[in-house]
C-alpha cells in the first residue's frame, strides 16, 4: 500500500502533471556481467557547463575535449576488426570506404550508408572512421562512412546537406533495394532525417534503415529525457545547447531537424531500433517504433536490460546487440 499521509500534495502535484520520486540508490542488476555492472555504476564529477551558443572558440574547444575522451574508446573497440578502409571525397565531403574481411552472406553488391555520433558536433574524422568500422563489422556490409560537416562553424542545414549529396552519389551506383542506411545516437538523428529529406526530395527509399540509441527528438520531450536523466552513466545531462548548437536558429521540431516528428505515412523504408531501459533516449526508439508501426512502416524495436546510451563499451551483452543487428540484416537480404 502507498503511503497516503500527504495526499493533498500528491493532488496538487497530480493536477499539475508532477510526481515526486524520493532519493534512492539503484543496484546494477545482479545477472549483468561485471564488465557491464561497472557501465552501469560509474560515477564521474559533474561537467563543466556548456559555453554560451555564440561563444565559437570555446565550442571547439568541449568538442577537441569529447573527440579525445571518445576516440580511444572506439579505436580499442574497433582494433580487433580486420576491415580495409580507403578515404575518398564525394560531393566535397570526406567519406570512408570501409569493406569489412567477414561480409554478411548475401550481403555482396550491398552498401551499409552510415553517419557517425557524437551529440551532432563531435566524433568526425578519426571518429567516424572508428565508428563506421564498428558498423561495418556489426552489419556485415560494405560500408560508407560519412565525415559530415558539424557545427559550430557548419550548423544545420549543412551536415544534413552532406548526407543527402552522399546518399544522391551512391544511388548513382547501387540501386535502393540494396542500400542499408544507419546511424547511431546523433548518427540516427542524420540516418532518419536524410531518409525523409531524400523522400521528400523525390528520391528512391532505401531497403532499410538501422537507428542505434538514435537521438530523434532534439525537442527532448519524451518521458525517459527525465525519467532515465542522471541514471544513464553515458549520457549525464541534457543535450540540449548542443541541439540548438546543431539547430542554428531553426525550430527544433521540424522534421528535418527531429525525425521523429515526421509524417512516415508518406514513405519510410523497415526500420531496426535499438536502445536501453537505462538510455536516456529511450523514448526516442520507443515513439519512432510506435510512429512508425502506426503509419504501416514494418519496424522492430530492441531494447536491452540495463543498457545505457550506446551499450556496454566491449561487455559480453553487447555481442547480443551485435548479433540483432546481423540478424535483421540477414533476414532483410533473405527478402526477395
């Protein structure tokens, strides 16, 4: 039974769309492994607090400070994975070719398009090449990985236009039905948004789309924003300078901007998600899957125990997640 004492608060508080949770400690899950158990139960000191918008000079300086925290954790992630990569240049734009050696079966002929993370201003060159690696060998495609211009110096529409002109190029090569295009946190942000500006734009679907933890409500409203905020080891805080950052003046719930509220009855190709019931953006994966299955769009949502905004960092429960998104690739392959 709840303790009813101060039910005229509980009232107020009902009335106003307001629930009072008391302070507590929450345990890692005692079936986890203790690699992920150590995930979850990181502590580290509160960030330094975001610059002012219009403050360029110490923008570049907190994204040189994430590229170098992040960087070492994708490179020994991503060092085991025997992949020949080249760097080549389309549109303006770098771009990795990256053919892992263990493709797919069926996968041949295939392209994995991918866009990289990083909170939509970090994570490109050395980054994107580590995490497009990382796609590359979960996905078990051919992959391009694409080094998007980011703010503070190129905010959007222009990472979005990069991904657009890339996308227009490999069509040019690759008929549709045999491109996979994916992203994962900020990544599915640009993999969703470049799908709908492509249908828009009048152009062909792809054959399926891979959002990962995707960041696809840069208005943060969903429920897990709060209720997973200072639960979620990865993500501690909101993102939302870095949103209006990336947003450069424009509204935020745009559709080009969060996919999220886009009109998916005009089109979206079958759709992977994945997050954590720890991940801040959960709600994101859980109202795209629930958008898209309401506009007839056949999506798949997988979302693992405990799991923190882009996994375990090299814990045995992120070779599950791994093998999901190999099994959906596969099973689209097997489609005729």
């Amino acid at each position: 039974m709840s303790d009813l004492s101060g039910s005229d608060q509980i009232v107020d508080d009902a009335t106003a769309g307001v629930l009072r949770v008391p302070e507590r400690i929450i345990q890692a899950p005692a079936h986890l492994s203790p690699h992920a158990q150590a995930v979850v139960s990181a502590s580290s000191p509160p960030p330094e607090p975001y610059p002012p918008i219009d403050d360029s000079p110490a923008w570049k300086r907190l994204i040189a400070e994430m590229d170098e925290l992040m960087l070492p954790m994708m490179d020994a992630m991503s060092a085991h994975i025997d992949a020949r990569t080249t760097t080549m240049e389309i549109e303006g734009t770098p771009v990795f070719d990256i053919e892992p050696s263990s493709i797919t079966p069926g996968g041949d002929g295939h392209i994995l398009l991918n866009f990289h993370g990083g909170a939509l201003v970090a994570g490109g060159g050395p980054g994107c090449r580590a995490m497009g690696t990382l796609s590359a060998h979960q996905a078990g495609l051919h992959t391009w990985s694409v080094d998007y211009r980011m703010p503070p110096d190129h905010p959007y529409p222009a990472p979005l236009d990069d991904c657009v002109a890339v996308y227009r190029t490999l069509l040019r090569e690759h008929a549709p039905e045999r491109i996979f295009v994916s992203g994962a946190s900020a990544g599915g942000n640009l993999a969703a948004a470049m799908i709908v500006r492509a249908r828009d734009e009048g152009l062909p679907l792809p054959r399926a789309a891979i959002l990962m933890t995707p960041e696809l409500d840069l208005t943060e409203s969903g429920d897990s924003f709060q209720t997973n905020l200072g639960i979620d080891t990865v993500l501690a805080r909101s993102l939302m300078p870095a949103n209006l950052l990336y947003a450069g003046g424009h509204d935020l719930s745009h559709p080009h901007v969060s996919p999220l509220f886009a009109d998916f009855s005009l089109g979206f190709p079958p759709t992977f998600l994945q997050a954590g019931t720890r991940d801040l953006f959960l709600s994101n994966a859980v109202r795209m899957h629930r958008a898209l299955r309401t506009a007839g769009v056949a999506a798949e949502l997988h979302v693992f125990e405990a799991m923190p905004h882009g996994g375990f960092f090299g814990a045995p429960e992120d070779a599950e997640m791994a093998e999901a998104v190999r099994d959906y690739v596969q099973r689209q392959l097997a489609i005729s």
